[in-house]
C-alpha cells in the first residue's frame, strides 16, 4: 500500500532536537529570558525566527527586526559548533536497521527537514547517500505545519502522498504530514505528537511501521 517513507531530520534520525535546545537556551540564558524543555517543545519543526519569537513571547523587551536576525544568528552559531561533533554513532536506535529494509522491499525514503543545517548533519552522519531525495528550508516557502515541505518530497520521489508515511518528532511536522494527506507517525515526546496515526518510542520499534505496508 505504502511506496514511499518520509523523515524529518531534527529528532527522528538524530538528537539535534537536543543541540538546538541547548543551543536555544544558551541564548536565552544570555539575554535573561525564561526558557524551558516545555517551551522547546514548541520549537521543534519551526523556522529559527519562528522559534526566536516563541522564545521572546517571555520578554518584555521589545526587539526590532534586526536584533531578531542577530540573536537568530547567534543561537545558530551555537547550534553550529555542537553539529561539528557528530558522527554515524549519533544515528538514533533503529535508524539505519530500518532505510536498509525499506531499501530492501523497494520502498522509497526522503528527508524532509526545513533546518539550513540539514546538509552538514546528514554528511556527519555519513547517511546522506541512503536518501532518494532531500529536501530542505532552500526549497520551499511555507515551513512546518504547512505541507509543502511533504508534498516537495512525495511529488520528487514520484509517489502520491496518500501513499506516502511521515515521521515526526514535532507537533508542527505532524499536523504538516496530516495536511499533505499523509499517514503520520510520531516519535519522541507522545505528548507532543499525539495527533500521528501511530506513535513509537523511536525507530527501534520501526517493525510497527514495516507491518503497515
Ligand atoms: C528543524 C528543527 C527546529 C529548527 C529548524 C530550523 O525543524 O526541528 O528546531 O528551528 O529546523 O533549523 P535551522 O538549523 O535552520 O536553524
Ligand atoms: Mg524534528
């Protein structure tokens, strides 16, 4: 039934959800804004100004255009930095067990990631070459929980998105992949992705996803 898988990056193949945290609240900690892990759950899947304008939703300093687009820049070259040391050994359980038996049973995979920075991590990861198609923030216009990014990916793995799964960490890509007419699965935080069709601990339990197709 299903011919094609399509991956967030951030969250569902490696922890970066946690660099970007991390990196996110280093800056807060900087510029004296409250920030938390309950708040960064709101982050994931959203653009970097996006998630800098949840962040200053607990200031009450106003900031104009151009302090938004230095701090953004600021957090990312923290986020940058903490990227550098990742290798294959940062690929989450199950990961790779599961594109080596999509592979096998012909079924195409994708990423879908509007991350800048989603190139430099797929190379650390050394998995880049594993995907039939990437696509990232560069191509398109609307971020997550706009399908757009989900529907780039189905139509360039020539596959209609009601045949396609998408696998999410975030409350927004998870509300993108239902949009696109998709069948949504959840990882991570079930809090967070409780309106996926299935949601998983992490992609160790991917024989759950391997049953439905
Ligand atoms: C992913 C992450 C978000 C991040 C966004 C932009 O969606 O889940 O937390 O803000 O990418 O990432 P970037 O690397 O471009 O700042
Ligand atoms: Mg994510």
């Amino acid at each position: 039934r299903y011919r094609g898988v399509i991956f967030d990056l951030d969250g569902v193949i490696t922890d970066t959800a946690r660099y970007h945290y991390l990196a996110w609240k280093k800056l807060a900690d900087e510029l004296g804004i409250y920030f938390d892990e309950v708040i960064n759950e709101r982050l994931k899947g959203v653009s970097r100004l996006e998630s800098l304008e949840i962040i200053l939703e607990k200031s009450d300093k106003k900031y104009s255009q151009e302090e938004k687009e230095y701090y953004a820049n600021k957090k990312n070259e923290y986020y940058k930095e903490m990227i550098k040391r990742i290798t294959p050994q940062d690929l989450l359980p199950g990961v790779e067990r599961f594109i080596e038996e999509l592979k096998k049973r012909g079924i195409k995979a994708a990423i879908a990631s509007v991350s800048k920075n989603a190139f430099t991590v797929l190379e650390n990861l050394k998995i880049k070459d594993k995907f039939d198609y990437i696509v990232d923030a560069n191509e398109i216009k609307h971020g997550k929980p706009d399908p757009e990014i989900f529907l780039n990916a189905a139509k360039h793995l020539g596959i209609p998105p009601e045949r396609c799964i998408g696998i999410e960490d975030s409350a927004a890509g998870i509300t993108a992949i239902k949009r696109a007419g998709m069948y949504a699965v959840g990882v991570g935080n079930p809090e967070t992705v409780k309106e996926a069709d299935l949601i998983l601990k992490d992609l160790s339990e991917a024989y759950k996803i391997l049953e439905l197709l």
